[in-house]
C-alpha cells in the first residue's frame, strides 16, 4: 500500500482524521496506467472512474478532485496542497480501508494504530511492482 511506504514511521496516527488528513496523495495518470496495467484497447478512464467511486462509497478511500492540472491545482489550493503537472486524483486513506488492507495481507488481528509502525512484520505477499510517482499533497 502507497500510504504505508510513504508514511512509514512518520509518528502519524492512522486513528486520528486529523492525521489522516495529512496523508493525502496525488495520483498521477503514469503512475496509475503503470499501476492498472492498462492495455491499450481498454477505456482506462471509464474503469479509472469506476474503480476510484466503488472504492469511496464503500468507505475505503476518500476522494476529493481528480482531472487536469488546470482543474486539479484551483482546488488544490484552496486546500494548501501543492500544484500538479499532469492529469490525475486526489486520495486520501480511511481507517475502514486500512482494517481493510490489514485484514487482506493476514494482519487482520492487528491494530490499525500499528499500521504506520515500522516493526509491524508483513507477510511474504505476491510480487506486485507499485510504481513511484505518487505525490504526498500535504507536508507532514
């Protein structure tokens, strides 16, 4: 998951909004294309759409705006998030999602205080390459 290599041992407490708050992401389009693995007759941004509202109504992530720099950095600065350079969406985590995530990689039992905790073991998961590229919209 991006957000725990990302805030990994930052002292952010997953169990606080007012911490989750300061875990917002920028998604841009190549990081998501490469994360997705897109081929080029699928209509990437129609499954884009439908995969990021599925998540958000079922409380697994928050979404604020997504769309082209022109559109994305007015918001983004209403907010004090940094501007952006190419399309994409802004993320945020929710606890339900990390329980979620905790309970998806065997850690079900696991506290999702500890989610952010770098002694927190992983199991052995499958090789999935996640691409750099996200952009952390709030400073810590």
């Amino acid at each position: 998951m991006t957000w725990r290599a990302l805030f990994l041992d930052s002292g952010l407490r997953p169990t606080f909004s007012e911490d989750l708050n300061k875990m917002w992401l920028f998604l841009p389009s190549s990081f998501l294309n490469i994360a997705m693995d897109f081929t080029s007759s699928e209509p990437s941004g129609d499954i884009l759409m439908h995969c990021t509202s599925g998540l958000k109504r079922l409380d697994l992530v928050d979404q604020t705006h997504w769309g082209n720099p022109e559109l994305v950095n007015p918001l983004n600065k209403q907010r004090g998030w940094c501007e952006v350079s190419e399309w994409g969406m802004c993320v945020g985590p929710t606890q339900f999602g990390i329980d979620y995530w905790l309970w998806a990689v065997g850690l079900g039992t696991t506290s999702r205080t500890r989610f952010l905790d770098g002694i927190l073991k992983l199991p052995k998961l499958p090789d999935i390459i996640v691409p750099s590229g996200s952009i952390k919209l709030v400073k810590v």
